[in-house]
C-alpha cells in the first residue's frame, strides 16, 4: 500500500508542476485564470506556498523543474516591486511627500 501511495504522490508533484508551468507567463507571472493577466498577488501567494513546501520538507528547491518556476517568478518579483517602486518616485514628486511617509 506504501509503494502505491508513493506512486500516486510522484504522479501528483509531476501534474502539479506541469500545470504551473503552464499557467506562469513568460514574464514569470501568474494570473488569476488561465489566459489571463499577470498578478503580482497571485504570482506572491504561488511562491509563498512554495516556499512553505520546501520549509516543511515536502520539496527541494534543488529539483530543476521547481527551480525554473521559482526563479521566474521571483524575477517577475523582483521587476513589479522595481516598477511599484520608480511610479512611488514620480507620483512623490508630482504631488509631494516623500518616502518615509
């Protein structure tokens, strides 16, 4: 019964991971639904639950297949905060205020 359990879990890993391949755009984002436009909220909630998987032990973020998704998305991350980032610069100085506020 283990070995069918650990048969229908591997099974598991490889459609979940496929499916989140192919739901993340090549920006690294995910939308909300398939077809749809990035989101910084969806694409954040993905990585942390991944992140939660890897702290629990359930995954490694040395298998190839997770580390692509990681790896894009965190990029995908890392451009929306950069972007949130410089449109906060110009709106400060169009309307005042400044960035300890």
């Amino acid at each position: 019964a283990i070995l069918f359990e650990l048969n229908r879990l591997g099974n598991e890993k490889r459609t979940t991971i496929q499916k989140l391949k192919e739901r993340q755009l090549p920006n690294g984002g995910f939308p909300w639904i398939s077809g749809g436009k990035d989101n910084v909220y969806i694409t954040q909630l993905i990585l942390e639950n991944i992140g939660h998987l890897i702290h629990l032990g359930a995954m490694s973020m040395n298998d190839a297949d997770w580390s692509d998704i990681i790896s894009s998305g965190l990029k995908y991350m890392d451009e929306s905060v950069n972007e949130r980032y410089q449109k906060l610069k110009i709106d400060i100085k169009k309307y005042g205020g400044n960035l300890q506020d």
